[in-house]
C-alpha cells in the first residue's frame, strides 16, 4: 500500500510541476484571497490583524477546494483512474498517495500565505513551532477530507459546483480548530491550543481511516 | 396501506393532542406564553436527528454488498429529505423562540451551530441526489456521502461544542425551561414526541413508496407501474 502510494504521489506531484497549475493558478488565488479580505475588512481598524488567523485558514481552506478539484480531475480526464485501477494498484494507497500530493501542495500555499499575512496584515508569528504544528495536522485533515470528497463529485458534470457544498461543511471543524490554535499562538498563549490541536489529529486520523477503507468503493462507482 | 393509514391517524390524532395541550400550557414567568414552544420545539430537534440517522443507518445497510437492496437507498432518501424538513422547522422555531427569550434571531450557540452545519450538510446530499445519473451510480454514491456524514456530523458537534464553551462558558440551558419544567410541560412535551416521531414515521413510509415508485417508473416503463397500482387497487 505505501509503496502504492509513493507512486501516486510522485506521479501527482510531477503532473504538478509540469502542468504549473497550484504555482501558476492556485498560489495567486490565494495572495488574491488575502487582498480581498483587506478591500471586505478597513485595514486601517486593526481589523486584520485580529483576524488574521482566520483569513489565513479561510484562504487555506478555499484553496483546499481548488486542490482537491484539480487533483480528482486529472484521474477522470481521458479515464486515467481507470488505468490506475487496471494496474493493480492498492485502492488505499491511491488514496493516501493522492492526499499526500494534495498536503504537499497546501502546505507550499500555506509557507506561501504566512507570508502574505506577515506582509500585508502585519501579523507577528509568535509561536512558530505551534504554528507549524497547527499547519501539519490541519493539512493532513484536510487533505484526506478533500481527496475523499473530491473523488465522489469528480465525473460527475455538475460536480465543479457541487464539491464547495459537500466539502466546505466537512472542513468547518478543522476551520475552527486551526484558526483557535492559531489565534493562541499568534496571542502568545500556546497552552490554549491544546485540545484544538487534539481535535485536529482526530479530524485527520479519522479521514484518512474513511479515505483508505472506502477509497475502493469510490473507484467503483465512479 | 391499512396500516399506512391507521399510522396516518395517529401521527394526525397526536398532533392534533400535542397542539391543544401546548396551547393549553399556562404562562411561566420568564418566559410568559413563548414557553409553550416546549411542545413544538425538542420533538421537532428530536426528529430531526432520528430522520438523519436513519439516512446514515440505510446509506451504510446499502454499502455492504451482503444487505444490498434499492429499498435502502430509498429510505436514506425519503428520510434524508424529511431531516432537512424537520430542521428547518427546529431552526425556525427555535429562532422565534429566540427572540423574545434571548432578544436575538440567532445566537452562536454550540446547538444552534451544529444544527445549522447539519442542515448544509444534507442539503448537499440532497443537492448531489438530484443529479441526472443511473439509478445505481446515484445510490451507491449517496450511500458513501450519507454514511461518510456519520463521521461529520459528530466531529463538528464536538469542535463547536468546544468553541462556544471555550471562548464564552456562558450556558444556554439555564435560560430554557429544563430543569425546572412541571408535570403539564412534561406531558405536552412528551405528547409532541410521539406526535413527531409518528408524523416522521408516516411520511417516511410514503414517501419511501413514492420514491420507490419512481424508481420502477424510470426503470419500467410507465405500463408496468400502472398494472401494479391496478393490482393493488383491486387487491383491496
């Protein structure tokens, strides 16, 4: 199985470096986010700066949509799942292997957004181990949720509109959980962070136990 | 179909009982008349909950090959449907509850959250049923989405339940009449869920027939349904 899964992800990461679409397109997205949030919210109230935490985890979620979109796409485009799935390979580990190429991704965007909010909001990074760790713990979460949800909208015709509303309510937890473990950490306060960064192991371990088992039936149906 | 419609007698009897009791309710102090919500409001939560579980229990009965039938995937449908109805209704009386004993619409409340993230949630469900598919595609991809909502529904309970108790450790409960509730809110409440669990179980049944139907009308031509319902109709 992680044999499996080390090819698909070299195999979705080379697609990646060739195709340029999470440099070239998601990655300004997301600089694009953080703007925008400073046209919604006066930067001059100190408005950002309180809720950089949560802008950030926003940007980094709607970002995950994109990814995950992208990532499901390239198996139906010209059938290539199914040539996944002639090959033999481990259902779980193609799973885990295209969740590991998606987490990849986000946490460049992630490294990439950190900046921005240190930049354009001003954001002081306190705690950076807790902020890594938040960071870790949420991408694997999240990209085991978006992997497993983007594998059952992807074919479908309608599915570019229907993942945001099958996945953003699945993301709310890790949303919440990443942005209060922020919010301490930024605040200096890492104690707070705790049950936060629990329940994000959770998010994630849970994920990747549904993505591994049930990955298979997904396969078949689509 | 009799006992379709004695169950249809009684959702309606019970319904009709819950109503004259909670009307009947006297007014409380706090709470003035608003407090006869007590009869409407938890059974309407209640059914809520009991129709999305249902979906979860039906999508997964029809994941394992072993209890595979259309039936199951049908009753994940009708009684996801009837969930979303259902709390709507929570979420509208509650909110008119809300108001005059909160003085707000709608409060960041960890139940009120997580019922509302329920709501989109099967909204969405419902949104990727409606999609032009074969009947089996369809089903078995609702059974995946209805079976993975198990995980989510108490995963987002237990983040929000933290956030709001974390951040303001202001209780809810005290404000609504629970602890301190006497023997006619008791009855009129405990009559309201009965009423709904029994509303809930009636239109679950035909609406899983309609559904069923409607699947044999796509898979059978129109002829066939209409020499099954003349059977049944004879038959009776």
């Amino acid at each position: 199985m992680f044999r499996d899964a080390a090819l698909i992800a070299g195999k979705d990461l080379r697609i990646e470096r060739r195709s340029r679409v999470t440099t070239q397109q998601i990655a300004p997205f997301a600089l694009l986010v953080l703007v925008l949030f400073a046209f919604a919210l006066d930067p001059d109230r100190g408005v950002l700066g309180r809720a950089a935490a949560g802008l950030y985890w926003l940007a980094v979620v709607f970002c995950t949509v994109l990814a995950v979109q992208r990532s499901a796409t390239v198996e139906v485009t010209d059938r290539a799942g199914e040539g996944l799935r002639l090959a033999g390979l481990d259902p779980g580990g193609v799973f885990l292997g295209k969740a590991v190429a998606v987490g990849a991704q986000l946490l460049v965007l992630e490294a990439l957004l950190t900046i921005g909010i240190a930049f354009f909001y001003g954001t002081k990074l306190h705690e950076p181990m807790l902020l890594l760790a938040t960071a870790l713990l949420a991408t694997i979460g999240l990209a085991a949720a978006g992997t497993a949800y983007a594998a059952v909208a992807a074919g479908l015709r309608v599915g570019t509109t229907l993942l945001p509303l099958l996945l953003l309510p699945v993301l709310a937890p890790v949303l919440l959980a990443a942005t209060r473990a922020w919010e301490a950490g930024l605040a200096g306060v890492p104690g707070d962070a705790v049950s936060w960064l629990e329940l994000l192991a959770a998010f994630a371990v849970l994920y990747i136990a549904v993505g591994v088992v049930g990955y298979g039936t997904l396969q078949e149906e689509s | 179909m009799r006992s379709i419609r004695v169950l249809g007698a009684l959702a309606v009897v019970t319904l009709t009982g819950t109503f004259a009791l909670g009307l009947g309710l006297p007014a409380t102090f706090e709470q003035r008349t608003y407090s006869r919500m007590v009869a409407l409001h938890p059974p309407l939560a209640w059914t809520a909950y009991v129709a999305f579980g249902i979906t979860a229990a039906a999508s997964i009965l029809y994941l394992i090959p072993r209890t595979r039938r259309p039936r199951w995937d049908a009753i994940a449908s009708a009684s996801a449907e009837l969930g979303v109805l259902f709390t709507g209704l929570t979420l509208i009386t509650g909110s008119l509850w809300g108001r005059p004993t909160w003085g707000v619409w709608w409060t960041w409340d960890a139940r009120l959250t997580t019922t509302a993230l329920m709501l989109v949630i099967y909204l969405g469900y419902l949104a990727q049923r409606s999609i032009a598919d074969t009947a089996s595609a369809r089903a078995m991809r609702s059974a995946i989405i209805g079976a993975m909502a198990v995980v989510v529904v108490p995963i987002n309970h237990m983040a929000v339940e933290w956030w709001r108790t974390l951040h303001q450790g202001r209780s809810l409960a005290s404000l609504k009449p629970g602890s301190t509730l006497d023997g006619d809110f008791i009855a009129a409440m405990l009559l309201g869920f009965v009423a709904m669990t029994l509303s809930y179980v009636w239109l679950l049944v035909l609406r899983t027939k309609v559904i069923e139907a409607d699947n044999e009308l796509e898979a059978h031509a129109l002829t066939a349904a209409i020499a099954a319902r003349r059977r049944e109709a004879v038959a009776q």
